[in-house]
C-alpha cells in the first residue's frame, strides 16, 4: 500500500499505510517483518528509479506519523539521533523513532547530515543518555569508522549504530567503540533500553 500511495504521491494514504504498519500492528512483527521489508522494498525500487520527490513525500510522512504516535520524552531523556556521514535518507531512523515512541523511548532526530565532530558535544549539552546513529547500507570506508571512534572516544554516554545490513560490520562498529544493534528495530530499541535501565 505505501508503494501504491508513492505511485499516487499520495501523503495521506502513505501516513495511514505508516499508521498500520508501524503502530497498529502486531509488535513482534514490526522490525523484520515491516520495517526491513519496506527498506528492501524502497531499495530496488529506487536502484532502478531514484526519486528524490517519492523520497521526501515518504520522509515528510514519516515526520508527520511520529509527530501524532504518543507522548514524547523530556529532552535528557531523549536518544539523539541522527544517521551515519554520506546517507541521503532518514527513512529508517524515522521508523525506529516512531517504534520507539510506541515502547516508550524517545529519539530527537537531527536528520542526516549532522557531523559526527559535532555530536558528541551536543549529546552532553542535551544530557542525552545515548546517541543512536542510523545507516541503511555498512559501516565500510575506513573515514567513516575513523570518525565514529573519534566521536565514540568523546562520547560521555553509549554511541549505538543501527540498521539493516550490520552484520558483515559488526565487529569493525565494535572496534570502534560504538555498539552495534540487531538489525530488527524492536529488538535494536530494547537493547537500547537495557542499557539506559543499568544506568540509572
């Protein structure tokens, strides 16, 4: 349905497609069972034909989903996140913002193109008990992971690194010192949540 809406460039059908997938919906099979089939899905259809304009009809409705989907936390109780240098969408951290609004935890999302030099320091300006970074491909070019153990390093909270395609990554995240999530949304949050629990 969200496929059709974006054939229509229909924003309403595509939030109440987003609405049923995201919160409506069973919540065991949200992560692998909605979100990653989407990502997949949006993947090859914009490898054959990238649309910018179906890309922000989708990011706008994903805003306009998590901003009507429950209370948001106060703002030192909120994750900072943002996604990893060179991403061109914030489709997959909008999902996990909105998952994570149903479970009770609350992102502030920056969107891409924050620099990763500046996140650490806005993290503690925040009090933010985490930072979650977000990529829809892997953690690869060596100045990517040069700049996440710099920020890591400086970080007074955990770094979390989250997506689809992590697992061919994981280790290289860890040498980082940043975390790496499973790549199912439900699963990534509440691990995200275990660790802010042990914390407090």
């Amino acid at each position: 349905e969200i496929l059709r809406s974006l054939d229509d460039f229909d924003r309403e059908g595509a939030e109440r497609a987003l609405r049923r997938g995201l919160l409506d919906c069973d919540i065991g099979t949200v992560g692998n069972g909605f979100v990653n089939s989407l990502l997949r899905d949006l993947r090859i259809r914009w490898r054959l034909d990238h649309s910018i304009s179906e890309q922000k009809l989708l990011e706008c409705s994903l805003r306009n989903v998590l901003a009507n989907c429950g209370t948001e936390a106060s703002p030192e109780e909120a994750v900072l996140a943002t996604t990893l240098p060179g991403e061109p969408t914030e489709i997959g951290l909008l999902m996990w913002a909105i998952i994570g609004r149903r479970n009770g935890l609350s992102l502030t999302v920056l969107g891409p193109g924050t620099p990763l030099s500046e996140l650490s320091a806005a993290g503690d300006r925040a009090g933010a008990p985490a930072i979650l970074l977000f990529t829809h491909g892997s953690v690869e070019p060596s100045a990517v992971r040069e700049q996440l153990a710099a920020m890591a390093a400086g970080a007074v909270c955990h770094v979390f690194v989250a997506g689809p395609d992590l697992s061919a990554s994981a280790g290289d995240i860890q040498a980082t010192g940043a975390i790496p999530l499973p790549s199912d949304a439900v699963a990534g949050l509440r691990t995200i949540a275990g660790f802010l629990r042990k914390n407090h």
